[in-house]
C-alpha cells in the first residue's frame, strides 16, 4: 500500500465533520476525509475514526477505522 501511495495521481485531502471527544484518557476522533482532483472533482470519501490515548505526557495513535462513503456514479467517456 505505501509503495502504490507514490503513484497516486495529484489531489487534494479536505478534512471536514470533524469532532473530538475524551473519554478518560483516550480521545477519539471522527471526520470525513475528501480527496478531490485538481480540477475539484471528488475522487473518494472516508468516514474516519482514530484512536488516541494520552500516555507519556502526551497523545499517541493507536488505531484507526476508515469506511468509504458512496460517491456519485460518473460513467467514463
């Protein structure tokens, strides 16, 4: 997956729904994560939810959740 990462084609990621919650010393993160062509077209969208324990003075990533959410259907020319 990380060497397919460098062939990507050039967009652009837009975090957008985000919210943040503590549950004890664990926060949680939630979002939609939009990548979007160069000319504005949406490419793909994630429903994301991320993990972050607070431990050695400070957050650590620890897990990470992500779905896709449908995208209008374009037919190719």
């Amino acid at each position: 997956m990380l060497d397919a990462a460098r062939y990507r084609p050039p967009s652009r990621l837009t975090l957008t729904d985000l919210s943040f919650r503590i549950v004890g010393v664990t926060g949680i993160v939630r979002g939609l994560n939009t990548q979007m062509a160069p000319d504005g077209k949406v490419i793909g969208r994630v429903r994301f939810t991320d993990i972050f324990p607070w431990h050695g003075g400070r957050w650590q990533a620890i897990a990470a959740q992500e779905a896709p959410v449908a995208t209008e259907y374009q037919p190719q020319e």
